[in-house]
C-alpha cells in the first residue's frame, strides 16, 4: 500500500531508501517531495506574512499611541485656553452684572 512506502520514506534516512525504491516507489517518492516542496514553501509563506503583521502592528501601535499622545496635548491646551478664556469672560459678566445694579439703584 501507498501508505506503508509513505511512511517507510518519512521514517527511514533518505539514502538507505533510495536504492531500493521501485518504479511505483520512486513516483510516489517524486509525489512525496513534491508535497515536501508545498509544505515549505507554504511554511515560508506562512512565516513571511506572520513576520510582515508582526511587523505592520508594531507600527501600526507606534502610530497609534503617537496620535494619541498628540491629541492629550492638544486637548490639554485646548483646556487650558477655554479654561482661560472662561474665567475672563465671568469676569466681565461680573463687571457689567454690578455696573447694571449700580444703574439700577440710580434710578
């Protein structure tokens, strides 16, 4: 059976095999490192694309936490200026409330 040649070929070294394959042994050998040749590279397709999104989220993070660090300090000097800008203007309503009770109290 197929199988028993397959495993015969995984278990066994390489070069004790080779001179005792068949014709029907050696094309299934041929499927068989063909298969190998699938598998690595769809391995080195799988470790390409892990390491390149490894690499596309670290930056991608980098970015992330760059923008956010930008928009606390603009947020905080946008605090700070309305804050500024706040009290400036309860200061005049302030002003003029006391400027109208002296108005007011004239009459």
């Amino acid at each position: 059976p197929l199988s028993a040649i397959l495993f015969r070929l995984i278990s066994e070294p390489r070069h004790l095999c080779r001179p005792a394959l068949s014709l029907h042994s050696r094309s299934a050998a041929r499927a068989l490192r063909r298969m190998s040749m699938l598998r690595a590279n769809f391995q080195s397709f799988l470790l390409g694309t892990t390491a390149s999104l490894g690499a596309g989220y670290y930056f991608l993070h980098q970015d992330i936490w760059r923008s956010a660090d930008l928009l606390g300090e603009s947020l905080g000097s946008m605090v700070t200026a309305s804050t500024s800008k706040t009290i400036a203007l309860e200061q005049r309503v302030a002003k003029l409330e006391g400027e109208v009770a002296a108005l007011k109290a004239t009459r």
